[in-house]
C-alpha cells in the first residue's frame, strides 16, 4: 500500500483545492485509498502568506531582505511600491539619465517572453 501523510498550514479559502489536488494525485499514482484531510484547530501562530502579484514581487523580494512581517502585521511591501519609485526618483533626478532608465525598463518588458525558460547569468536572472 502506498501511504502519504503530511502536516501543513494552509489558507481556509485554499482548503477545497488543496483537498481536490489530493484526490487527483491519489487516482493518477494508482492508490486505492482516498485522501483524509483532518482540520486541527490549533493556539499557534500561523506563518506569514504574503500573496503578491506579478508586479509587486520585486517589491516584495526587496522588503523580504529586511525580513518577512509576523502575522497579523502590516505588510511593508506595500509602502515600498508607492514609495520606492519615488525615492528612487529623488536620487536619480537627472531627466537624461531616468529617461535611458525608463526605455531599458519598457524594453526589458517589452522582451520578457524571449527571456522565460532560457539560462541567463546571475546578474540578468535577478
């Protein structure tokens, strides 16, 4: 018999799909018997679940350097979108220079699809 158990914190709206997944993967691995999903009530402190979107996971990659917030606690990634652009621009005021900035930026953009599933170097990667 082929048996998989498995503790893990998962969000409530998740808890169907995670439960669906289960059943899929049971009947594509041959397993006769059905998954058992037990929701245990618990006192501990969830880990935080940050769910970011395509554009704010820069953001949020660069506030996870200073580390992840607890839960429950304000997430700072969302200060960093409004204000890091802002910042960014106060310390690079020169108008030549941020517009050479901004068309390397709608470029890269503009090329994202050619660069997805290819091996780049550690600096392009980032």
């Amino acid at each position: 018999r082929k048996v998989f158990v498995a503790d893990a914190w998962v969000p409530e709206k998740d808890v169907y799909t995670v439960f669906q997944t289960l059943k899929a993967a049971t009947r594509r691995a041959g397993v006769e018997t059905a998954p058992v999903l037990n929701l245990i009530e618990t006192k501990a402190t969830p880990p935080t679940h940050l769910p970011v979107n395509k554009f704010c996971a820069g953001f949020q990659a660069l506030v996870n350097t200073y580390g992840t917030p607890r839960y429950r606690e304000v997430n700072a990634g969302a200060f960093a979108v409004i204000l890091f652009p802002f910042l960014f621009g106060i310390m690079f005021g020169d108008l030549g220079h941020g517009t050479l900035l901004m068309l390397f930026g709608l470029i890269m953009i503009k090329k994202e699809k050619d660069f997805e599933g290819k091996k780049l170097d550690d600096l392009v990667e980032m």
